[in-house]
C-alpha cells in the first residue's frame, strides 16, 4: 500500500530535500562569516535577473539533460551507467569529426549530422562495457568509470598529436566551419520579436533536449522494448521466464544510455564550435545525481536539470560577487545531490507518518 | 512583494557596486585555481603586490568552467574593469571573441602570442630558454646521469617546458638520460600532489636524482617526495626553493607576477597593446637562487649557468622552441 499520494512523492519529497539542503547549506555559510541571504539573493538575481542568465542555466541544463536521461535509461534497466563523461566525451569527438569532415552549407543539415555522429560514438563507447557485462559478467560501474579514463586518454592523445592545427599551442580542434553553426536563443527568440541576451551559449540544443524527453517517455512507457527494459530492471529471473533475453535488453539499454550521453556534445562542443579537452567538465557525472532526483523519469530530469543549471549558474554569480571560496559552491550542489538523492529515506519516512496520521484521523 | 524589493535592493547594490569598480583593475584566472603554487598564484601575488604598494584594489575571479570562461570576461568588461588581465593560453579565444567588443576596456593575455586586436598587450614566456638552465643545473648536479621531469598534462605548452629542459640538460652531458613522465589526462592533473608523489619515487628508482616538475599545484608533492627520497628537484614558476630547504636545487622562475604587476601598475593610460616577450633578457625567465639554495649550487655550475644565459641572449646558443615544428631535438614523447 501506497501510503504517501503520488504528488507527493514526486514534488513534495524532493522540495523538501532541497530547502533541507539549502538550510544547511545557510548554515555552513553562516559559520564562514558571510551572509547566506544575500547569498541566495546573488544566486536568484544573477540567473533570473536577466536573460544571459537564465540562458547560462539553459544552457547548463540541457547539458544535464542529455546526461541525467542517459543515467535514467539505464536505471530502469537497473544497470548503473557512471561512465556518462566518458561517453559524452566520444561524443563530442562524434561531433567534431563531422563538423569537421565537410563544408556544412546549413546548421539544418549538420544538426542532424552531428547529432547521430555524437550518439553513434557515445553508443561505441557504452558497448564495450555493456558487452562485458551481458556476456562476461564484469560489473558495468566499474567498467564505465574506467572507460571515463581511457577516454579523457584518448581525447588527449587525438588533441596533442592528431587534431591540433601545426603550429598552435592549444590542444583543441580547429574552429569548425560557418555552416555548423548553430543558431542561439537569441535567434531563435529575436526572430519572433523577444529580445533575449546573445551573451549566453544556450542554443536550439535545448529544444533538442526537450524533443529527447518526450521520446524517452514514448520509448519507456508506450513501447515494447520499454516494458522489456522495465521488466528486466523490476526483475530478471521473470523477465528471462517471459522470454526476454538478458544479454539483449543489457546491449540496447546500454547503446541508447551512451548515445543519449554522446547526444549531449551537440551542446557543448558545436554550440563552442571547437573541441577542446575536458569539454564535459562533470557533467556526466552530475547526470547521476539528476537523474536520481528526477526518479528516472522525463520530467523529473527536466526539472532537475533546471535546478543543478541554477546551482552552477547562480554558484557563478556568488563566486564572482561574493568572498564565500568556490570550494562551497561545491558543498552546496553536494548536499542537494546528499538529500535528494542518498538520504532519500530521511524525509520519506517521517512524510509517510504524518500522511498516516492524515489518514487515520479522516478514517 | 517583499522578495521583489530584495531582489531589486541588491541589483541596486550590484549597480552601486558596478559603478565603484570604475577604472579598477581585474584579473582572471585560469582553471587550476588560484591558490595552485605555480602560475595563477604568481599573477596572484603581482596583483597583492600592487595592491599593498597602491593601497588600491582590485577584481578577481576564477574560472571553474569552459563556458563561464567568455561569461566571466564579458562580466568584467560590462562591470567596467580596466584594465582585464586574463591567463592562460585556453583563454585566446575568449579575448577574441569578448575584447573587440569592448574597445575601449584595455585587456592583457598571459601565454598568448598570435592574435591581432588593437586593444590587447599579450606576453609570452620564453620557458624554454629558463628550461634549458634548469636542465644544465640539473645534469651537472646529477650523479646518476639520470635525470626526471614530471608534466601536468602532455600538452604543447608542458612538451614546451620538457623540451628546454632536456636541451639543457645534454648540453652539459650528451650521454644523459632524460626520464620524462606526465601526471594524468584530465585537469584534475594540475593538482594532484599524491600521484606526483608517486611520479617521482618512480623515477628515482630508475635512478633519477634530480627532478623537474611542471605541473601546477601537483609540484608540491613533486617537492615532497623529492625531498623524503633525498634527492634534489626543481620548481617552477613561482620561487619554491623556500619549500624544502637545502631539497629544491632551484626553481624555474615564470615571472607572471612581474608581468601582472607591470599590467596593474601601468593601468589605462600607460597600456601598450602588441606582443611582449618576456626571455633572459628581460628577467621574463631564469632560475632562482637564494639562500636556501645557495649551498647546493656551486661557483662552477652558476659560472656555466651563466655564461650559457648570456650566450643565449646574444644568439650564440639556440634553444629549440617546441612550438617551432610541433616536436623536440632532445626528447621523444
């Protein structure tokens, strides 16, 4: 029996995992000596005072986005896909190489191009460790996360000796051509009249992003193959006696969780329209943490995507107006990551008492 | 409503704010954090440094990631700091991209050498040069004939330093052999003192007795180690001799403190845009010697170390730049 309503278990838990985390967070402010008021007013100001910050949330948040789905995808398989940076880095190699490859006339038709170069490495770069799984039974976390190495190595190795132009000193690609470019907010939004800040780098990947939700609800709750990653993830031994072959639900679930990483380097890499190393900077791994807050589902990562695009933004803006280190910025999206997604628990319990209560005194 | 006020409060506190930095200066660090022993906190201490002497203050910030790298800039810039001091080469393309947008803010670059904007003064290091004496101090200290050097990430501009080093270093004794390894792929490189620690106790067991370390904040457990396995190793960028005394043989000294001093202190009316190149003959580079070091550098090793700088600058002795052809005379990585 359900005892907490379902509303409640997707808004009201994780509100209050976040004001508890904030609270604490207020506190360790507090014991630095610096004000955590204006600390919040500084965060909520410098991303929803104007239109360059809510594109740098954006643009953050479709990064997530991207990542937090792919950890998703793989969660209802009940695999544990930490390998996203890794994968979200071939990706962006994905993404290069065909911006690279030809004389794009139109980002209409290099979006697409790029698109399925960034997913199709990203899927490379999760087969392995999925194979390995499926039919040697070497567990995918550590698979994954030594894959993240092995790509940061390689990314270093293509950059230094490969990619980089003769001569320069930055290990990073060359700039890819007009063609791939691809259009930002502010064209977007400028070409029906609101004016939006061509300041920040959010671009029509976000709409991509948001197309890559829906399609992930589609594919996990109105397809076959979703009900057969979902049973497999709920329970092997039945879904093996319904006739669902393991290592085949492990492969695909696998190959869709990398590309949706890889999917993310249409973000980063061609909005910055070169490649550089490190060009993921985390967010595969802050993936994890969203698409545990979002409970694996489309909408869910959505909105947490939007409040880690805020911690990271509005962390900016304390940063740079503020004496509090960057190490607490740190602290805090650790202690959202902390409440919402590990101590889950906590509040769970106490919430489920007081529905309890609820329950009994209209009973 | 009562948030909205607040909200507007600190806007208006953020304009006052915005209105006092007028003609202040500001400084912008690279990813590696400014507190890394080496390069950020070498700008960091010209920039204390002109502020004690001024008693004036100035803007700081440090990039955590590549998309807040133009972010930040263009913050700076609209917050009407003057003059802007960005580091680090990963930043050419930010001032590319924000400084012709603000052609009246007067920006310097640290490590950049290449771009054309009227309002921009970029300084370059000659590191290899400062590398080569450092390499020669090292072979002549060697009794191993082995000598280490330990990078950050195997990238051109730490290839760079490897490369000058090991020049120097055969110059002395062509029959050296030069151990070079790098600390890791990612930036977390920069600042990881234990794998450093445990860099270096490799190669002092294939027989290294003088280690080199370029490689940011991980020098420090370079240092470290060194000094635990009784061996002498070298510093670089800011002066690290004061680490270990009588353990660090010397530092390769980067003087970006100088440069972010000379920056600050000329401010907007003394700005002068164009490439400065700071070498030996400008003190830009060289190596450092004081008391805490004195002891390990002889009459004889400071007698060729510098007869070998003065042959350098008049063009006597080439050092190879890596950058040249994208590869080294001296070392194969």
């Amino acid at each position: 029996m359900d005892v907490i309503p379902k509303w409640a278990d997707a808004i009201l838990i994780p509100l209050i995992s976040i004001l508890l985390a904030f609270i604490i967070s207020a506190l360790v402010i507090l014991a630095i000596g610096e004000d955590p008021v204006r600390a919040l007013q500084l965060m909520v100001q410098g991303t929803f005072g104007n239109s360059a910050g809510i594109g740098f949330m954006l643009f953050y948040a479709t990064n997530f986005i991207f990542t937090g789905l792919a950890v998703a995808i793989a969660f209802h398989a009940r695999l544990f896909n930490i390998g996203g940076e890794g994968q979200a880095t071939l990706g962006g190699l994905g993404v290069a190489l065909v911006c690279l490859s030809l004389p794009w006339p139109h980002w209409t038709l290099a979006l697409p191009a790029a698109l399925i170069g960034g997913a199709l490495f990203g899927a490379f770069w999760a087969l392995i460790p999925a194979y390995l799984q499926a039919k040697r039974g070497s567990h995918i976390v550590i698979t994954t996360i030594m894959f993240n190495f092995i790509a940061s190595a390689v990314m270093v190795y293509l950059l230094v000796e490969v990619l980089k132009p003769a001569g320069s000193m930055d290990p990073a690609s060359p700039r890819f051509p007009e063609g791939a470019h691809l259009p930002r907010m502010s064209d977007i939004l400028g070409a029906v009249g609101i004016p939006f800040s061509d300041a920040a780098p959010v671009n029509v990947s976000f709409f991509v992003a948001l197309l890559a939700c829906y399609l992930f609800w589609l594919l996990v709750w109105r397809t076959r193959l979703g009900y057969e990653i979902r049973a497999y993830g709920q329970s092997e031994s039945a879904a093996r006696y319904a006739g669902i072959s393991p290592t085949r639900i492990i492969l695909i679930t696998m190959l869709i969780s990398g590309a949706l990483a890889g999917a993310m380097a249409i973000n980063n890499v061609m909005a910055a329209e070169r490649l550089v190393l490190n060009s993921v900077e985390g967010a595969g791994f802050i993936g994890i943490a969203v698409a545990l807050m979002g409970r694996s589902h489309p909408f869910g990562v959505l909105l947490a995507s939007l409040l880690f695009g805020f911690l990271v933004q509005g962390g900016a803006e304390i940063d740079f107006w503020t004496n509090i280190p960057r190490e607490l910025i740190v602290v805090i999206q650790a202690l959202v990551i902390l409440f919402t997604g590990a101590l889950d628990n906590m509040v769970r319990m106490p919430l489920a008492k007081v529905f309890l209560m609820l329950r009994k005194r209209e009973g | 409503m009562s948030f909205i006020k607040t909200a507007l409060g600190s806007a208006a506190a953020l304009a006052v704010l915005a209105g006092a930095a007028l003609a202040e200066p500001a400084l912008m660090y690279d990813l590696g954090g400014k507190f890394d022993k080496s390069f950020n906190e070498a700008a960091y201490n010209g920039a204390q440094r002109w502020a004690e002497e001024t008693g004036e203050s100035y803007q700081e910030i440090e990039v955590t990631a590549e998309a807040q790298r133009v972010q930040f800039a263009t913050r700076l810039a609209e917050a009407g700091y003057n003059p802007i001091v960005v580091l680090g080469f990963q930043n050419a393309a930010t001032v590319e991209e924000v400084a012709p947008k603000y052609p009246d803010t007067k920006f310097a670059i640290i490590d950049v050498s290449w771009l054309d904007i009227p309002n921009l003064q970029q300084i370059s290091f000659a590191e290899h040069e400062g590398s080569y004496l450092v390499g020669m101090l090292a072979a002549m200290a060697s009794k191993s004939g082995t000598v280490g050097f330990i990078g950050g990430m195997d990238v051109p501009l730490i290839r760079h330093f490897a490369c000058g080093y090991a020049q120097g270093a055969k110059a002395v004794n062509p029959d050296i052999n030069v151990v070079a390894n790098m600390t890791g792929t990612t930036p977390a490189a920069w600042n990881d003192p234990v794998k450093g620690g445990e860099l270096t106790k490799g190669q002092i067991s294939q027989g290294a007795d003088v280690v080199y370390a370029a490689a940011g904040g991980t020098g420090v457990g370079v240092l470290q180690a060194a000094a635990d396995g009784n061996i002498l190793s070298i510093g670089v960028d800011s002066n690290q001799n004061y680490l270990h005394p009588g353990k660090v043989l010397t530092s390769m000294l980067k003087r970006v403190d100088n440069a972010v001093y000379d920056v600050f202190k000329n401010g907007v009316d003394g700005f002068e845009p164009g490439v400065m190149t700071m070498g030996l003959d400008n003190d830009g580079v060289g190596y450092a010697l004081d008391e805490y070091n004195e002891a390990l550098i002889t009459d004889e090793m400071k007698a060729a170390v510098d007869d070998a700088k003065a042959k350098i600058i008049a063009g006597d002795i080439e050092v190879v730049s890596y950058y040249a052809n994208d590869s080294c005379p001296a070392l194969d990585f």
